[in-house]
C-alpha cells in the first residue's frame, strides 16, 4: 500500500476512533454482500517497509483482543461475564481459536471481537463473520481501510464526526473486491457493537450524517436499510477516471 494511503488511514483512525473500552450491544444486523473468506493479501501491511513476513500475526491479533499472554498459555479469560482461564490454539484447519470453559467450546478470533462489541456470545457466519475479523485485523494494524475522503460540513457534532468515520472504516476494510461504491447495512445494534458509541449517539450521529447528506439511504436488504457514503462515490468515480487513464 502507498505510504500515503497508510498515512490517511492512520489519521482516520485517530482522528475518529476510541480504541479504549467496548459497549455492551445487543442483537445483530447481518450486512449485505455474498458471503466470501477475506482476502487479507490485497491489504495487509505488516512492518513498516510493508512486509507481513517475520511478524506473529496470531500473536498481534490476540493482543488487538487483550490477551497478552505467549501462544498456547493460559491466560483470564476476555470474554464479558467471564472468570475463567482461557487458551487459543489452531485448529487443524489452520485457524485459531479461542477455548475457555464457560463456553464450552472453541470460537474464532472474530467471534471473539464479535463477543466483546455486544457483551455476549455471538454466532457470527459468512459477512457477518468477514466484518468482525477485519476488526481486529484493523486494530491489531494488520490491515489498513482504504481511505474515503468524508467531507463533514461544519459544524459537525462529535457522534456524526465519530460515527462517519468509522463507517469509512467499516466500509473501506471489506475486501478489495467488493467496487468501492457498493451499498452496505449498518444495523442500529451493529453500529453500536461496532463501533462502541451508545445507542443514542449512533442515532444522532446517523440522523446528522443522512441530513447533512453525507451517508445517503440506497434501498433495502430484507428489512435493512442500505446505505452508501457520499465518498464512496466520490472514490469510486475517482477509480474508475484513474482507470481509463491508465488505459489509455
Ligand atoms: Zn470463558
């Protein structure tokens, strides 16, 4: 990835997220594309020269969840409601997973995210599943969301400001196959397990947004709004003219 696409990412990151603690949400909102395994190859960036190689991507993405513990050890377990000790192990299929015995079961690293967002156990499949292991892979600084450029009239209340950008990370982690411009749910208990904002900050911040005609509704999927961020279009008509100049 450019050096300057990362640097973008990182102010957004900043500039709009509280990486500190997560809110407790309820329910869920299922988004809307087909349901594929991410392709992290397209963005991840490990080191600062950009390499993945020689870097513990497990042991980033445990610490992202806050488990600080080696690889295999036992740590206390993460999970809200929890007092037990907990293991991640690889399955043999190649991926990890998080063992304790409240659960009774083993769960993978975006379940894990998936559990901390809503403060209880969740069944996450197909996007569902995409989306919350982008999450981690983000805050674990493993994978980098394109950058959307939001222009947030001013003045802007804080929720719409924090809202807006995480919905441009939100909509800037999916794979790279997916056009840029390609609608998305963002459910009311999803945002706010998502994003951590309380429920009536995700409300205001999205009522805000739609008025100031920066997020605009685009139909929708069974009883769930589509949505489309003004900068997606922006980004994917600046794409698409890149690419016929490329052509030609
Ligand atoms: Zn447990």
């Amino acid at each position: 990835m450019p050096e300057e696409q990362r640097a973008r990412g990182a102010t957004l990151r900043t500039e709009g997220m509280p990486l500190g603690p997560l809110n407790k949400a309820t329910l869920t909102t299922e988004p809307v594309e087909p349901s594929v395994r991410p392709s992290l190859k397209q963005r991840l960036c490990g080191g600062p020269d950009g390499s993945v190689e020689g870097r513990d991507e497990t042991r980033e993405r445990a610490r992202a969840l806050g488990i600080s513990t080696p690889l295999y050890e036992p740590f206390p377990g993460v999970l809200p409601g929890h007092e037990d000790r907990a293991r991640l192990h690889p399955t043999s299929a190649g991926f990890w997973q998080y063992f304790c015995p409240e659960l009774g079961r083993g769960i993978g690293l975006a379940e894990v995210r998936a559990f901390l967002g809503y403060g209880r156990e969740m069944y996450v499949r197909g996007p569902l599943a995409a989306r919350w292991s982008e999450h981690p892979d983000y805050e674990a600084w493993l994978r980098w969301p394109v950058p959307l450029e939001l222009d947030l009239p001013e003045p802007c209340p804080q929720p719409a400001r924090e809202l807006a950008a995480w919905i441009a990370t939100f909509v800037g982690l999916r794979d790279a196959r997916w056009p840029l411009d390609e609608p998305f749910v963002f459910g009311h208990d999803f945002a706010q397990a998502y994003t951590g904002l309380t429920a009536d900050r995700v409300k205001a911040g999205k009522s805000w947004l739609e008025r100031a005609r920066v997020l605009h509704r685009r139909g929708t999927h069974g009883r769930a709004i589509l949505w489309i961020l003004e900068a997606q279009l922006h980004a994917a008509t600046r794409q698409r003219s890149d690419t016929s100049q490329e052509q030609r």
